[in-house]
C-alpha cells in the first residue's frame, strides 16, 4: 500500500510544533519541512513561512535572526504578503536574536509594518521593548522605553497589564544590569 503524502497544511502544523519544543526548537527539521514542501512542488502559504519564522524566532541557544530574514525573503519570492503575526514573528526573532536583543533591526520591522499599512499590536510593542531590552550591554537607554511606550499611545494602543508591566520590568532589569 503507498504511503499518503502530506499536504502543506500538515507540514506547517510539524513546523509549528518543531517552534514548540521545551528547550528551544532544533531548525534543522523545520528547514528540512521547507525543503521537502519544494521537492515535491507543494505550494506552501503564509501560515507555513509564518510557522518557520516562529522556529527561528524559538530557535535553541537563541533565535536565527539571519535565517528569519531569509525566510520572509522567500515568502516574499513566492508572492505572498506578510501579515502581522508573520511580522511579529520576526519581531520576535529580533529581541531573542543569539548576542541580545537587536532594537534596530526590530525599529526596521515595524517601519515595514506601518509602510504595508498594517496596525502595530500590542505584542508587536512588547517584541520592540523587549528587543531593547535584551540588547547587548552598553546599548540603549531607559529613555527607550518611554519613547516606545508614548508610540504606542499616539497610535491608540491600549497598554494591558501585565504584558506590558513585564516588558517593562525586564527593560528595567536589563538597563540597570547594563
């Protein structure tokens, strides 16, 4: 009897379980779902690339920053658009990137995000703060924190405890480890 092939919806589902795994995800495999989507020609969507971003972002000893912007190439390549949870992926790949958290790269994504005429979330800003606060030490400021936070109510984003007060708190925490 042969074997049934998977389709794209389950090999996203794989590859969001592989972003999953206790102790970080291994991205091997979810890069090997990618690869086994194009061998075999099946037509991979947002949710799927979004999924990967989320592997990279999970991604063993810190996320694979490099590897994250490669795959939103790629969407990008197949015709596909980024939406909010696949830019906040990314965001997220950016404040847990190996050797700290890159607020500049993650200033970058949301510059993207307001240019696709999309409406930064709530997550979106925690992701930016926590970006800033996991930055390699000597970067940065307290006064980034405030900045982000006043952004964030010029755009009528509605600042929920306790996501925000821990975004917060490790922000503190961080700049004064600095």
């Amino acid at each position: 009897m042969a074997g049934v092939e998977p389709s794209a919806r389950t090999l996203t589902g794989l590859t969001f379980a592989i972003g999953r795994a206790e102790g970080g995800a291994d991205i091997q495999p979810a890069f090997a779902t990618l690869d086994f989507l194009r061998q075999r020609n099946i037509q991979s969507d947002r949710v799927f690339y979004t999924s990967l971003l989320h592997a990279c972002a999970a991604a063993r000893g810190g996320a694979d920053l490099d590897s994250a912007h490669s795959i939103l190439f790629m969407l990008e390549s197949d015709g596909l658009e980024p939406d909010l949870h696949t830019y906040n992926e990314l965001l997220a790949a950016c404040a847990l990137a190996k050797g700290g958290g890159q607020p500049g790269q993650a200033e970058a994504v949301m510059t993207r995000v307001g240019r696709d005429g999309l409406i930064p979330s709530i997550r979106s800003y925690n992701l930016l703060l926590e970006a800033y606060a996991r930055r390699p030490k000597g970067e940065g400021n307290a006064e980034s924190a405030m900045e982000i936070l006043q952004r964030m109510e010029a755009a009528g984003v509605q600042v929920r405890l306790p996501s925000t007060a821990y975004s917060l708190r490790l922000f503190h925490a961080c700049t004064a480890a600095c």
